[in-house]
C-alpha cells in the first residue's frame, strides 16, 4: 500500500543520495535536533538535471532504490520527483556561494 514519502525521512535522505550519485556530485548529511539536511555539493548541475534529464523519473529511482534494499513504492515518488522539477528554476536562488544546494527534510 502506498505512503507519503514525507513521513518516512529515511527514504528522501536515500533518494537524494542517490541523486548525488547520478550526477557524479557529493553528498552528505546533517542532523539538527530532529530534522535533517542533505547537502549536494554541485548545486547547479543537479537543478540542471532535475529540470532536463529523463532519468529523473519515479520509475528510474524506485528501481535505483530497490537496488539498494530501499522498499518504494513508483506512485510514493510521482508528486515528489513533480514538485522537485516544477521548483527547479526557482531554487537556483537557493544555491549557496559554494555552489552547493541543501535539502531540509523536517520530521513528521
């Protein structure tokens, strides 16, 4: 049965790592109290192919996922990998001076 994936934080933090590791960028994490940040150091080259590359689809990352012993569910990831492309031009101003591109995941 299909969930939000925001009520599983360990699951985002999996994908975004993932992500990082397609685009050939860094990644780490940080907690803060309850919350988590995950940080791509190449902040450009991910929003570049978050808004253009087709391997950012739900089906390319439940299969990535699954791969790693990540249980998805392909209808979890739709509104998220969504949203990530329809905010995309808008997080170019979110880029840090170090060019990285932080993703704050809070707990639900």
């Amino acid at each position: 049965m299909p969930t939000c994936l925001a009520s599983e934080p360990e699951k985002l933090i999996v994908l975004l790592h993932d992500f990082a590791a397609r685009i050939g960028t860094a990644s780490d994490e940080h907690a803060y109290g309850d919350n988590q940040a995950v940080r791509l150091e190449n902040g450009r080259k991910a929003l570049d192919y978050i808004k253009a590359d087709e391997g950012f689809s739900a089906a390319s990352f439940k299969d990535s996922m699954e791969g790693q012993g990540t249980a998805v569910h392909q209808d979890d990831l739709i509104p998220l990998i969504d949203n990530m492309r329809s905010l995309s031009k808008e997080r170019r101003s979110s880029v840090g001076k170090h060019e990285e591109l932080l993703f704050y995941i809070d707990a639900c």
